[in-house]
C-alpha cells in the first residue's frame, strides 16, 4: 500500500513538474513574440515619425502639396500672439497609406508625444491594443473614439495613449510634474490636413 502510494506521489510531481516546464516555455515564447511585435511596431511608428519631423535642408525633396497648409487663419492670430507653431511636413498621401484611419498629428514639446492620431470608424477599443500596422499589442495607437469628430470641433476631444514604462506613448506627459517646468507656458499642437 505505501509503495502504491509513493509511485502516485512521484508520478503526479512528475506530471505538475512537466506542465511547469511546459507553462514556463509557453510563457517565454508569448514574451519573445510580443517583444518581437512590439519592437516591429515601434520601428514602423519611427519611420513615421521620421518622415513628419524631416529638417529644413531634406524638406525641399518633399513635394509641396504633400506639405501641411502653411497659412491657415488661426495660424496668423497665433503667431501675432507670439505663439511659434513647430514646422511639420506632413505628408497626409503617404501616412493615409501606412493606415488609412490616421486624421491628425499631435505633437507636445518637452515630452516625446509626436504621434499619428487615428480614430477606427467602429471598434472604439481596437486602438487601446492594435498598432498601425495592425498587429496586435503594445504599444498600441495615439488614438480617439468615434463618440468626437474628426475636426476637434467638439466642445471636447478625448485623446487616448497608453502610459508605458519604456517612456512612449502617453508616458511623457509625467514630465509636466516637474514644477519648474509647469511654470512655463506649454501648447499642444494638434496638425489636420486643413489645419493646425
């Protein structure tokens, strides 16, 4: 009877044992492939970004009607403030062909936020977890509910971006907890294919 008891006993370590391992190694291969996404999708959001924050001197190989309206009314009122508008050469063509929900630019200085801003036409969650790419993970999108407008005409804009470890996304915006920082004057600045 005790020997019965041990073989049981050993058998059934033996068994939690194997579904451990079994766990820990489909544990690390769901961790290797969403670190793989997440890299891919980050890579992907930097060349984006690259394209939208080119300098002065590789502007001038952008045809001008793929540039952002330069003189929108406001802008002129803004600048008579004494509010310079950070230069942005947008090619709306090219970003609508990366993901054709993308409608906006946002950009906040003194932190990273400089993202494509999208809005899916029926899923209002299906940012939260999928890249502009597609694929499914962090670090997700810039992105609003189709609750808003397009034109940011609304009363309110709800913007939503994750608060990521690793610094992106949203995850900046923590900077402005600094109260030397909070003393200066700050502007986020939203870029439409019509206006800014």
């Amino acid at each position: 009877m005790d020997t019965n008891h041990k073989r049981v006993g050993i058998n059934l370590w033996g068994i939690l044992l194997f579904i451990s391992i079994c766990l820990i190694f489909i544990g690390i291969l769901v961790f290797l492939h969403q670190s793989g996404n997440r890299k891919e999708a980050s890579d992907r959001l930097s060349e984006i970004q690259e394209t939208v924050n080119i300098t002065t001197e590789n502007a001038m190989d952008y045809d001008t009607t793929h540039k952002m309206n330069r003189n929108p009314p406001d802008q002129d009122i803004l600048t008579r403030l004494g509010i310079n508008i950070p230069n942005k050469d947008i090619n709306w063509q090219n970003l609508h062909e990366q993901n054709a929900d993308i409608y906006a630019w946002i950009y906040v200085p003194d932190t990273i936020v400089d993202y494509p801003i999208v809005q899916h036409p029926t899923d209002n969650s299906y940012y939260l977890n999928y890249n502009l790419d597609g694929s499914y993970g962090y670090p997700g999108c810039i992105y609003t509910e189709n609750y808003n407008t397009k034109t940011f005409s609304d009363l309110h804009t709800v913007i939503y971006g994750h608060n990521l470890k690793d610094q992106t996304m949203f995850s900046t915006l923590h900077n402005f907890e600094d109260p030397g920082l909070m003393k200066e004057d700050h502007y986020i600045y939203i870029y439409t294919e019509n206006y800014i």
